[in-house]
C-alpha cells in the first residue's frame, strides 16, 4: 500500500477521554505505509466567525493545512446533549470556506457504550456530508469501549476492540489510496 497520512481527531477535550483513547490506540496498531497524527488543536481553535474566513487565525489555519494534507480523516467523538460537542462543530465549521473536507475519504468510529451516542453519530455524519466528505463504509463504524478497557497509559488493550479499530483503519487507509471521484 502507498503511503497515507491519516488525521485523528477526536471530539473530546476531557483528560482521559475514551474517544481519544480509542485513536491513540489506532495509532499504535497503524503499520506501515499508514502514517497517523493525532489532531491536538480542539480546545486552542477560537469560535468560528465569518469574517476571519479568508484570512483565519492560526490554530485555524493550522488546522486547514492539516486537513489538506492528511489523504483521510478519521473521527471519534463523544455526544454531549443529543449532538456532537460543540467544540467539534466549531472545528469542522472552520472547513466550510477552505474547502479542504471537499472530496476526503472520511471514517467515524462511535465507541459509546449501551447503543448511545446515536445524536452525536448522525449528526456528524450530516456536516461531514455538508462539507463534502467521502464516507467510507467499513470505517463508520461502532465500537464500544467501556471506561475499563482503557489502560493508564490511555491505551485499549481489549484485542477485540483492536482488531475493529486497526480494521476501520486499514479500510479508510484503503480508500484513501484510491482516487478521488
Ligand atoms: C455535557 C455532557 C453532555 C452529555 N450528553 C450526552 C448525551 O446526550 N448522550 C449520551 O449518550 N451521552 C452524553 N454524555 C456522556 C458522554 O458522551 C460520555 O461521557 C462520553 O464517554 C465522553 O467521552 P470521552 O470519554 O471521550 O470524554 C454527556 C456528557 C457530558 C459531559
């Protein structure tokens, strides 16, 4: 497989938040040939205005180049309140104008437990489709992960939850490679 760059994003800014968990943990079983960052901006990006579109501040044009350069992105976000958290929608509200979501092989993982998280689910699937991504089957997946199978060190040890996320991976990797419609 060639090279692709995958960028990790999650929706939580909680200190020992599963959803990042679960994308360190993607992280560590990425092989080679698939190149992963973990997005680390959320809680630095400033409120989304209109008027700093064409010349956005600098976590958010930091942002759009990350995006612009990864070949995929892969989500794992928490529901707050029936729908995504807000700091998420204001992310991916900084994408509208730049364009850079436009035609992305997108992938979601939902590692809400107890069949939740559906709000937060839909949701980001409805402005991934606005924006214009490419959403992969095979890597919009569900993957629970109870607040035990994190280890101390912020990793999932459960092979079972590894193997489905090195799966949504490795099949939003394969997308990736493939050229874009
Ligand atoms: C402000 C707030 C609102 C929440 N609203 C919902 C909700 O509407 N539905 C739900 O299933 N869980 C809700 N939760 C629970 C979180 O989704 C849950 O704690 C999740 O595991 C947090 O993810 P994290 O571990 O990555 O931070 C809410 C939590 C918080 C803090």
């Amino acid at each position: 497989m060639a090279d692709v760059r995958i960028l990790l994003i999650s929706g939580s800014t909680r200190q020992g938040s599963g959803n990042t968990a679960a994308l360190r943990t993607v992280q560590a079983l990425a092989p080679d040939g698939i190149a992963t960052e973990l997005y680390d901006g959320l809680s630095a990006l400033p409120a989304f205005s209109p008027d700093e579109d064409e010349r956005p501040p600098g976590p958010a044009a930091e942002l759009r180049a990350r995006i612009a350069a990864a070949g995929a992105l892969l989500f794992c976000t928490p529901e707050y309140a029936g729908t995504l958290p807000g700091s998420l929608k204001n992310l991916l509200d900084w994408t509208v104008g730049g364009g850079e979501i436009y035609g992305k092989p997108v992938g979601w993982v939902n590692v809400a437990v107890g069949g939740r998280g559906t709000g937060a689910e839909e949701h980001l699937a409805m402005v991934l489709r606005y924006v214009g991504a490419a959403a992969v089957d095979g890597a919009c997946v569900r993957v629970p992960v109870p607040r035990e199978a994190v280890g101390p060190d912020g990793i999932i040890t459960d092979p079972e939850i590894r193997t489905a996320l090195g799966a949504a991976l490795t099949t939003l990797a394969g997308a990736a490679t493939q050229p874009v419609r």
